[in-house]
C-alpha cells in the first residue's frame, strides 16, 4: 500500500506556543529597523524604499515557493482576491511612510505612534462595520489620542518636522485598517498580500527614485533591511499570528515598540525628547491595559460550552 503524500508545510498545524514565538520573533526583528536605516547614507528615500521592496518581495517569493510548493504558492495569489489586493496597498503604504518618516522624525516618534494599531483598528471596526466596542475600549482610545497630542506637540510647536508624525500617523492607520481587514476575512491567506505590498510600493519607488547607484556597503545593509528585517519579519509574523490569539499576537507585538528606541539609542546615540517619551508611556500603559483585558475576554470566550 502506497503511503499517502506529505502534507504542504502550510498545512501542517502549529501550536500556540510555537506561534507566540514567531510573533516574538517577527517583533525582534522589525525592532532593528530604524537602526539599519540610521547605517545608510543616501540621500534618496525613494531609492531605499525601492531596494528594500525588491528584496524584501523575492525573501517572500522564496519563502511561499519553499512552504507551498508551485501550485500552492499560485491557489494563494487567486484565493486573495479584494481583501488581499487591499491588504497589499495598506502595507505598501506603511513601508513606504516608515523610510520616508525616518528622513523627519525619530524613530521613537514612529513606533510609539505605531503602538496605537490595535486601538485604531477597534476605531475603525466600530466605524466600518459597527463592530461593537466596550467602555474600557473607549477609555483606552482616548487615553492613546492624548498620548499622541502629547509626542507629536513638538511638531506643532515647530521643534521637528510635522511630515514625519503626519506619515508615522499615516503608517498607524494603514496597519490598523488592514487589521480590520485580516480580522473580517480570516479566511484568507494574506502572505500573497504583502507580497504583493513589496511589489507595489517597489513599483512606486521605481518611478519617484532619482537614482538606484548605491555602494556594495549600502547594498549588503539594504540586503539585510529588505529581506531579513521587514521579509523575515512579515513571515515569522503571517505564519505565527494564525494560532495566536489576536490581543495575544498583539501584546507580543509591543515587543517592537519598546526595543527600537533602545537600539538606536544604544547604537546611534538618538535620544527621544522628553514629550515623546511621556506621551510614548501614556500610548504604551494605555495599549498594555486594553490588550491585557481584551486578552481575558478572548480567552473566557474560548472557555465557554458551545450551545
């Protein structure tokens, strides 16, 4: 008797464990990204969001055709459909407003504006699809609303650049809108989608770059920030956060937040002002509540005897 084939690697069940790693993981990694960004000397945004598009978009290739074979790597790309194309335009537009922020701002400005995703994403639930959403919920979104008047006072009073908190509150909605999307057709296999992300900010980048020449140092660092950081780090994370409760993946996922202003403080001597501090911390207490609570209902809901 014949044995039956091996099941496709995607196939094959994780268990929670291993996927709260993989979202530990992908956190760890997207963390170093401002810091590789601060190696790079080149005066064209447009150029390093091309370069590390493209090889952030052929780690993903690789990684689909390993996992999925051929054949599956191709049922992913029909199965997306709108859900996915619109999932591919939100991360294109977040990878792209993080380099361009990065020529404005601090990195700590950009990942604590970033930390209010899951807020946001309730938000724009509640506006979307009438999703409903508890008082603790409420109070959380304002307390994170204060949090970001109070980091982002300093552009206002002319002390950094608006641009670069406009395109950090720019990379906050996009993720959290797509978010809301995954969450709505979970179905849905979105690795194709920020793939096609990859694609279409490259693309983008492509027509708005005014040069591609960068020497073999920045190529080798936009080697490693292209498919290694964001690629890498939107595999571990597409792949664990399927067996992982969503405020779970989420909690994990402040990881990011709190370690990139380290490293780039540890390694580049960037300091945060003290008003993004304070208001990074009311963002951070305000997100850690929400997800520790939401966390709970989720798991009571788990528990409950099914009617």
């Amino acid at each position: 008797m014949s044995l039956p084939p091996p099941k496709p690697l995607s196939d094959r069940p994780l268990s929670q464990t291993t996927g709260i790693f993989l979202v530990l993981g992908s956190a760890v990694v997207w963390s170093f990204g401002g810091t590789l960004a601060r190696f790079l000397d080149i005066p064209d945004s447009w150029t390093i969001v091309f370069w590390r598009s493209l090889f952030a978009a052929l780690f993903l290739l690789c990684f689909m055709l390993l996992r999925d074979g051929v054949k599956g790597t191709l049922g992913l790309f029909r199965g997306m459909g709108l859900p996915g194309l619109a999932v591919g335009i939100c991360f294109a537009t977040a990878s792209t407003s993080f380099i361009l922020a990065l020529g404005y701002t601090t990195v700590a400005n950009i990942v604590l504006i970033q930390a209010g995703v899951p807020l946001i994403a309730a938000l724009i639930g509640w506006i979307v699809f009438r999703e409903n959403v508890p008082l603790a919920t409420w109070l959380a979104i304002a307390a994170v609303i204060c949090g970001v008047l109070i980091m982002v006072s300093d552009s206002l009073s002319g002390a950094v650049s608006p641009i670069g908190d406009a395109l950090a509150l720019l990379i906050a909605f996009a993720f959290a809108l797509a978010t809301v999307i995954t969450r709505k057709y979970a179905h849905v296999r979105m690795t194709p989608a920020v793939f096609l992300g990859t694609i279409i900010a490259g693309t983008l980048a492509a027509s708005q770059a005014t040069g591609f020449a960068v020497t073999l140092p920045e190529l080798g660092i936009l080697i490693i920030f292209g498919a290694f950081n964001f690629g890498l780090g939107l595999a571990l994370f597409v792949t664990g956060a399927r067996f992982v409760p969503s405020a779970l993946a989420a909690l994990f996922g402040t990881a990011e937040t709190v370690l990139a202003p380290v490293w780039v403080a540890l390694i580049h001597g960037e300091i945060p002002s003290l008003t993004t501090i304070i208001g990074g911390s009311v963002v951070l207490a305000a997100l850690l509540c929400y997800l520790t609570v939401e966390l709970f209902r989720q798991q009571g809901l788990a528990r409950k005897p099914v009617a």
